[in-house]
C-alpha cells in the first residue's frame, strides 16, 4: 500500500541530521535540470528499490517524464522539483516534489525512493526545505526504507491505501454480514 506522511504537530521542519559517521559521506543535489546519466541513474535506482510485487516507488507519471529520451526535467518545464542523495559516485536516494494542487497554497507532494536507511534524514530534510514543514511525502509500500524511517524523523500516517484483488472469473460468493447486520 501507499503511506502519505506529514510532520507531526511540534515536530518544526528540522530534521535532525549527522555530520559524521556514514552520514558524512552522502551529498544532497537539487539540480534545476537532470542531466541523462542523473536520470540513468535514478532510473537505475527506481529498478533497484522496486519490490518483487513490480509496485514501482515511484509513480507512474513521474517515470513516464523520466523515461522519456530528451524530454524537459527542469522545474519549470516539468513542474516539479529533484532532489538527489548520493554515497559517493552512487545515486542512493531520489525524491520528486511538485506542487499538491494548482493553488500554491495547497503545498508539495513529494514521492522519493531510498536504498541506504543512513541517508533518510539528510534526503528528508532536503525535501522539506524544498517543500515547507506542510510537505507530504509519499512512502510506497509499507516495507520500503522510507516508509519504514519517515516516523522516526517525526511524520506521521494520514492515509494509507490498500489495493485488493480478487479473480474475476469466478463468481463472487455470497456476503457473511455480523449478526446485527440485516
């Protein structure tokens, strides 16, 4: 399922960050524009954290725009904004931001994908300083790195969506209703 988060009530826009340990080594880009090996890599990174469910953690319209060979990636042509999380040569964090509503009022949607757990608070940070403190970020699937560290840099759950399936070549069984239902 999906997770939107948003910072707690008190929770302020810092997010604590370390300046030392494996920390040290990551560096945070927020290029205008992503130039064709950034967007290899970050579609290399998409690949690497989707689940064996194929559930991208990224959404389908944020890929399409990636995917497309030439295609504007700046702010202003794309709407939206890139933040990059390296170790290294290595992309290991990516976030897209876009405004949550044609009224800027209504805040930024942030959706972002992570392999390494010790870069989620300098890539979270980054994201709300882009954002605001009334940022929301999308955790794709319960499991994924960022799904699992958003709480402890002070997000909370707002909503979650669940899909079910079900065949459809079969017919469906009759309802068991609790008893006091008529």
């Amino acid at each position: 399922g999906l997770l939107l988060g948003s910072l707690l009530p008190g929770s302020g826009s810092r997010i604590g960050v370390r300046e030392t340990g494996p920390v040290a080594d990551h560096r945070i880009e927020a290029p205008d524009r992503l130039s064709p090996a950034e967007r290899d890599a970050v579609l290399a990174l998409v690949a690497a954290t989707t689940p064996p469910d194929g559930s991208s953690p990224i959404s389908e319209h944020v890929l399409m725009r990636l995917r497309q060979t030439g295609a504007p990636s700046s702010p202003a042509a794309a709407g939206g904004r890139h933040v990059l999380a390296w170790s290294g040569d290595t992309l290991v964090g990516y976030s897209h931001l876009e405004p949550a509503g044609p009224d800027p009022a209504s805040g930024w949607l942030a959706e972002a994908t992570l392999s390494e757990p010790a870069c989620a608070a300098p890539l979270v940070q980054a994201i709300v300083e882009r954002g605001g403190a009334d940022v929301r970020i999308w955790g794709r699937g319960e499991d994924s790195v960022l799904s699992t560290v958003l709480p402890s840099l002070g997000f909370a759950p707002v909503r979650a969506l669940v899909q079910m399936r079900r065949p459809l070549d079969q017919p469906l069984p009759d309802p068991v209703l609790p008893p006091e239902v008529t």
